[in-house]
C-alpha cells in the first residue's frame, strides 16, 4: 500500500520554542500591519462608498479614464486594473471607485454610478465599454456589517468553546479557541501585509477556516482523550506528542486534500472569488500547523503550570468521553 | 447478514434515485439541453450569478410614528374641546422625540378631569403632568414598535405590489437586517436599476386639504396675513397652485386632509384639454361620499391637491365632487406614467432611503458560474484521483460516497428551493475537500489497526468505532460555525452557510454510512484471510 507516513516519530513538544517563535513572528508581523502599516484594508462592503465596474472593448488607457474623471470633477476617484487570475487572459475590466461622500440625503446614494457613467460617455472615447458590476454602500451598512462580523465571529467562537467544554474539559476548549483566535490574527494580519481588501466574502471565509481549524484540533485531542485511557503511565508530553504522530498522516493528507481544491478555487475561480480563496489558502496552512504547534503543547503547558501551583498533576481525560 | 446488505444497498439507492430527482426533477427528454434546462429549473441562481439588482432600503419608520402622534393632537384636541376642558397648545416640541406630545396651558383646577380624558383615551401613551399645567404624552415603547412594524410590512407590500406591476420576475422582497426597519428588494435580470428605484422611493402620499389662506410669495408673507403665528390646526405647505411643477408659492392648508392615501382607488395616466400629459384619479365609494359632502357644503371655497407635500394643485370648489379628479402639473409622459403606477399601488407609510445597491450585469454572473463550475470540477477530479493512488480498492469506496455527497447535497438545494451563489459554490467546493477528511480518518484508522495484526473485518469495524466519535465532534463545530454566518450573514453569504450545511450533513450519511455498507459487501464476497486494499 502506498503510505507517505508510517512509524513517525518526531518530538512535536521538544520543538515548541521554535512553534511559538514562529507564531510570534508571523502574529506581530500582522499586528504590526494592522497598527501602524495598512490597517485592516477594508472593502466597500464595510467602509461604504460606490464601486463601478467597467469592461471596456479594447485594453483602456487609464490616464484617459483619469482624465476623464477629472473633467467630471471626480478627483478622488481611483481606477484600478482587475488583476486577471494566473490562468486567464489580460483584463480589460478596470474598477472605479468614489470613496463615501457624505449622504445625508437619499441623493447622495444613487449619485456614483450615473456619475461615473456620464464621466465616461462624456471624457472616455478610445472604445466602447459596458458597466458590469455596481457595488453602492451606504455608511449606515458599513457599521452594521462590521458589527455583525465581529459578533459573528465572537459568537462561533464561544459556541465552539462550549461544546468542547461540554464534550472534553473546559482547557481543550480553551486551547481550541486560542489556536483559532491565533489562525485568525494571522489571516487578518496576511491580508494587511498585502494590503488586500476585506470584504464580506472573506469574513465567510475566515469563519469558515475557524471551523476548519477546528476539525484538525479536534483530531488530535480526541486521539489525546483516547490514549490518556490507554497511556495512563507516561507523562502527558509523551501521550501529545504520540497522538500528533498517530494523526499526522490523516492531518497532512486531509489538508493537502482541502489545499488542492481552495487552490483549483484561486486559479479558476475568477476575480470574484480571489479574497475568499487567498483567505482559505493561507488559512488552511495556519489551521493546520496551529492544531499542532499552538493548541497541542498549550495543553502540555497548562498541565505544567497547575503542576508548578502543586495541584493534580494529570490533565483530566474528558468525563465525558466515549463509554 | 447478505440480506441485512441487499436492504441497506436498496436504501442506498432508493436515496441516490431521489436526489437525484431533486437535481433534475422530471426532464422533458434525455437531450443535453432538456438536461440543463431542468438543472435550472430546480437550482436557483443567487444574484450574483443570473445577474440582477440587490437594494437594501431604509424605512423612514419616525415618520410613520410621527403620522400616528400628528393625527393623535388632533383626536387630543377635539377630546378636550368635547369635555369643555380649555388648552393651551398641544404640540410636538423635540423635533427629534416625533412620540412625544405636549399639551399646555390646562387649567389648573380642571387637572384631574384633563389627566382622566388623556389616560382613558389615550392607552398607547404614558400620561405625565409636568409643571406650569403641562401634560406630557410619550408613546409607549411596544405601541411605538407596532407602528414602526407595521410600516415596515406595509411598505414591503406597496414595494412589491409596485414591482409587480412593472413586471419584474421573481423579485425577492423582504425584511432585512436585525430589527433596523429595513428591506432588502432583489431583481433579477435588472442590471440598471434607475426607473426601479425611483418607482420605489417615491412616498406617492397624495393627499386634498382646505386651503384657508394664499397663496403667497413666502412663508414670512404667509405669516404676516395669519398675525405672525399660524393656527395649530393649519400648516404652510410650498408648491404650486397653477399646474406647474415649478415656481414656489406658499399655501396654509388645514393640517387634517379631506381625503389621503387609502381613499384613493385608481390613477391613470391622462392628457389634458391641450394634450399635455396629466393624471385622472379616482376615490373609493365611502371617501367619494365623504369628499362629496364636503364640497357640497365648501362651494366657493379653495381646496388644494398636495403630493408629496407640494401643492400641486389649488382650485375653488365649483360644484359637488363625488369620486374623480385630475391633477395637472407639467409632468412629462414618463413622469405622469410612473406616478400613477405608484398612486394605483397606494401611498408608502414612510418615505425610504436606499442604503445600498449593487448590481451584477448578465455576463458576469455567466462568467462567474463557468469559473465556479470548472474550479469546482478540476478540484473533484484532483481529490478523486489521489484517493485512488493512496487507497486503491478504498479509493473507489471514497470516490463513490464522495459522489453520492455532492448528488445529496445538490438534490437538497433542490428540494429546498434553496439559493446558488458564487461562495455557494466556494461551499460546494469546500464540502468536498472536507468530505473526503471524514474517509480519511476512518482509512488510516483501518490502517493502523490492520498494522495491529487484526483481520479485516475487524480492523473496519474498529476503524469506523472509533473514527466515529471525531466524525461527530468535528461536523458539529463547524456546522456550529455555519449556523452562524446563516444567522450573521447576508445574500450570497448566506448561500454559502447553506451549501456548506447541507454538504456536511450529507457527509455524515456517506462517508460513514455509505462507505460503510461498501466495505461490508466488499468484505462478504471476500475469502477468509485475503487482504483488504486500502
């Protein structure tokens, strides 16, 4: 039979100083970005203001189309080329953008796309074009939707937290939450570090890798909950670092699985899908190395630390488990 | 034990038959194109992929409430006048509280016999004496919500009704949000959505008042001829009387119209003596009564047509009116057209603000399924060929409950009636690479306790034992997750919480039922001792 992984026997616990420098690194790389470089870049869904997309017939010069938002008055307009995926052709589809003008009034709403129509007819004459796609977004929504992901995210979070609490001990759940909380930050800081927009199909997205993440998790300690019962001599460090091992081929092979298709979804999935699968791809390696390298060793360490209060010494093996 | 296997592969196939049904449905041939057509017909495509208009609207719902305590100081008014009690003013102070009315100037040995007028009459508001003789009703907060509810489902149906009528196909119109009065309007196949949302905004609030005074040149002027002050009964209203829509007089109008919003019962659009475009309406049977009896007794007098709160028409009374009109005004076709459409459909309660919009042009939403289709296609082929490299027999048993998920989870869609969109498919995809992990836990589970020594009968039935309990735990956080962003989130986000439910759902049933029964009958025809390839 073929198998990629037999026997293996690394000392996962041994390396954590490595793990958590690593996590520290790539966690303050992205804080960093967040504070003080490019912020969280947000999309039109959550800062508001109007997107207009253009196909024009012929490869646009775009001093021309600046020029002519210029005549029409629309200084603050940015135009940019949507970047066409690795595998299709060069794109004649530019994005327009107003940022969010001070509507009061229900005028100010319905204004960006007729004029950024009629700034086009009237100053853009190099070859037809045709309006694919409006985004228009109002202050209002911007704060509601980035009220909801935020609760949306806290909300799975703690959801996750109780149901491990209930089917483990409350430190898996903690340690869950902590390794998910980490692959967030780093997903979050990624796209500060490339400064890509954060739109609402990227909040699914990282929602999506929490729950992915979590599955790895969940591997590892159910196969932790198993061998505490059947390992009851060897300290826990030893019955970690063999339950990472038993599940290691399952880990990579699952996760080269899902890697593949996020993968065929950034290559062919069109520009549309580009922040969703950008977000998926860099997410899906966090999730698995922090299953292994953040929340494995954080019950390890919780073990030491109430050792060191001179409390009991063993990590409960979950009430709760499997009769 | 065989035929415990024939009745499981029977349910296996019974389930794979109408799913698949779900997908298809009945297809009107076994043509390509009858196939495709029946796909869509069962699949509905989110907005993003057919191309269309989303809207998410805010009702103004203060107005409405505002509309409700405007009519109360009247009813407040005739109450105390019907008790001979005397008042002062009765007015809303705080332009920003529109549930609060004041009532003033009450004489101070009639307080008791004033507060039992406003507390029995008044039950939707809280009655609080101030001082100075003042009164202070301030709308209860559950009387406040039905109000601002009601608007809401009131305008949902002028909304769709006015949608209706210009002949939009499938509109999706709908409370939005988390209690915010708002209303998400979706039009497929509108990709300029201009004459849509002037068709929705407009309030239509068409209303006939008594003029008792004007018109003026301003409102200094309006109020120089009234002693510097207006009655409380009568508010100064701009437009213009002459039938054209610019030009800005002023009229004081008395503040409670004659006839309003539901008593008209039809607008059409018109030409005038002189052809130009105007509009005939007509009222319901009892308010033409009404309107009858108050002209009858009015001749001589003005009375003014406000739209939108714009005179737009101001005229003596010449004779009895029963139940039809014309309002005049210098509107073009297309104006006289749209207003009548909106006037026919009947006033909104509160005028809407559009909060956002985002249109999807056809090609695009063309071009956005073919990525969605081959990505999806591409990463199928790609997992389904590494099972079978990694787990020869095994592989096929993964391939097989792979496919039969994907024809669950689309039949399910179907069944549901449930929306495709574009992270919809993110979704579909997603399920497959997720689907295939709960096969490999259960085939490395076999593997290592086949590497224990035990037979293969045994290793599967340990494998799929303790594989099992970490399908579960796994399935529930995220379908936990998913339930969420279906709580949080919205349109196409949405789709995709359902996509990835239903996918994960149907996993449960595949990968450990399904596969389950494969290796058992796989294992049935086997003979004792011969290998299992996994």
């Amino acid at each position: 039979m073929v198998e990629f992984f037999r026997g293996i026997n690394i000392d996962w616990l041994g390396k954590k100083w490595y793990f958590l420098g690593f996590s520290l690194i790539f966690s303050v790389a992205g804080l960093l970005s967040i504070f003080f470089w490019h912020g969280v870049p947000k999309g039109v869904d959550f800062k508001g203001g109007t997107l207009v997309y253009v196909n024009f017939a012929q490869t646009p010069n775009e001093d021309h189309i600046r020029s002519a938002m210029d005549a029409a008055g629309l200084h603050d307009a940015t135009i940019q080329r949507i970047a066409s995926g690795p595998l299709s052709q060069a794109s004649r589809e530019e994005v327009i953008s107003l940022p969010q003008r001070d509507t009061s009034e229900a005028t100010g709403l319905d204004a960006g796309r007729a004029t950024v129509l009629t700034a086009l007819t009237s100053g853009y004459h190099d070859s037809d074009f045709a309006i694919q796609q409006v985004e228009v977004v109002g202050p209002q929504v911007g704060k509601q939707l980035t009220r909801q992901a935020e609760l949306a995210t806290l909300y799975s979070l703690l959801g996750m937290l109780v149901y491990l609490w209930f089917r483990f001990e409350f430190i898996y759940g903690v340690a869950a939450v902590v390794a998910c909380f980490h692959d967030t930050l780093i997903t979050v800081g990624a796209f500060s570090l490339t400064n890509q927009e954060i739109t609402l199909t990227v909040i699914a997205a990282i929602l999506t890798l929490i729950g992915y993440s979590m599955n790895d998790t969940i591997v590892v300690f159910d196969r932790i909950r198993e061998n505490l019962r059947l390992m009851r001599r060897e300290p826990l460090a030893v019955v970690v670092n063999h339950s990472i091992n038993q599940t290691l081929s399952r880990t990579i092979l699952t996760s080269g699985l899902t890697f593949l298709t996020v993968l065929s979804l950034y290559l062919f999935g069109g520009e549309v899908l580009h922040g969703f699968s950008f977000a998926l791809v860099v997410g899906i390696l966090i999730g698995t190395y922090s299953s292994i390298a953040v929340a494995a060793p954080m019950l390890v360490a919780y073990q030491d630390w109430q050792a060191s209060r001179g409390k009991s010494a063993n990590l409960p093996a979950g009430r709760k488990a499997r009769a | 034990m065989r035929t415990n296997l024939k009745g499981k592969l029977t349910l296996i196939i019974a389930i794979l038959v109408v799913f698949v049904y779900g997908i298809f449905g009945v297809p009107n041939g076994v043509s390509k194109d009858a196939f495709t057509q029946a796909l869509a017909n069962r699949i509905h495509l989110g907005l993003d992929l057919r191309g269309g208009t989303h809207l998410v609207l805010q009702v103004m719902v203060d107005e409405a409430v505002s509309a409700v305590t405007d009519n109360d100081i009247q009813r407040v008014q005739a109450d105390l006048d019907k008790a001979q009690l005397a008042v002062g003013s009765i007015a809303k102070l705080d332009p920003a509280h529109p549930d609060v009315i004041t009532v003033a100037g009450t004489a101070p040995d009639k307080a008791s016999d004033v507060r039992g007028v406003l507390e029995t009459n008044y039950g939707n508001y809280v009655v609080t004496p101030g001082a100075d003789n003042t009164w202070t009703l301030s709308m209860k907060h559950q009387a406040m919500l039905d109000i601002q509810h009601h608007a809401v489902t009131q305008s949902i149906e002028t909304i769709r009704d006015r949608i209706d009528r210009l002949g939009v196909a499938e509109p999706i119109i709908q409370e939005y949000g988390l209690g915010e009065n708002q209303v998400l309007v979706e039009l497929p196949g509108v990709d300029d959505p201009a004459r849509v949302k002037d068709i929705i905004q407009s309030t239509a609030r068409l209303e006939i008042h008594a003029v008792t005074g004007g018109p003026y040149t301003s409102e200094q002027e309006a109020l120089q001829a009234n002693n510097g002050m207006t009655a409380p009964d009568v508010e100064l209203v701009h437009g213009n009387g002459g039938g054209r829509a610019d030009g800005d007089q002023v009229y004081a109008l008395k503040r409670v119209a004659i006839v309003a919003g539901n008593d008209f019962r039809d607008a059409q659009p018109s030409t005038d003596e002189n052809g130009r475009p105007d509009i005939t309406f007509n009222l319901t049977t009892s308010a033409g009564n009404a309107f009858y009896n108050y002209t009858n007794s009015n001749i001589g007098k003005m009375m003014a047509i406000v739209l939108d709160n714009r005179v737009r028409e101001a005229a003596t009374i010449q004779s009895a009116i029963r139940d039809s009109g014309r309002i005049t005004g210098g509107f073009t076709q297309d104006q006289a057209a749209n207003l009548s459409l909106t006037l026919r459909t009947g006033a909104l309660p509160a005028s809407i603000r559009i909060l956002e919009e985002r249109t999807v042009g056809p090609s695009l939403g063309a071009a956005s399924v073919h990525h969605g289709v081959v990505a999806a296609i591409f990463g199928i082929l790609v997992v389904m060929a590494f099972m079978l490299f990694y787990y020869r027999g095994a592989g096929i048993n993964a391939d097989l409950a792979l496919f039969l998920n994907l024809v669950i989870l689309l039949g399910f869609m179907g069944f549901t009636g449930s929306t495709l969109t574009l992270p919809g498919i993110a979704g579909v995809i997603l399920t497959i690479g997720m689907g295939v992990d709960s096969n490999v836990l259960i085939f490395e589970r076999i593997r290592e306790e086949l590497h224990l020594g035990k037979a293969p009968a045994a290793a599967v039935d340990q494998g799929f034992a303790h594989a099992w309990i970490t399908i579960i735990d796994t399935h529930v956080t995220t379908i936990v997750s998913a339930a969420i962003l279906f709580l949080f989130g919205t349109g196409p986000v949405r789709g995709f919480a359902v996509t990835l439910t239903f996918g994960l759902l149907a996993n449960l049933f595949t990968a450990v039922y399904v596969s389950r029964v494969i290796f058992d009958a796989h294992l049935a025809r086997k003979q004792r001792g011969e290998a299992l390839s996994i």
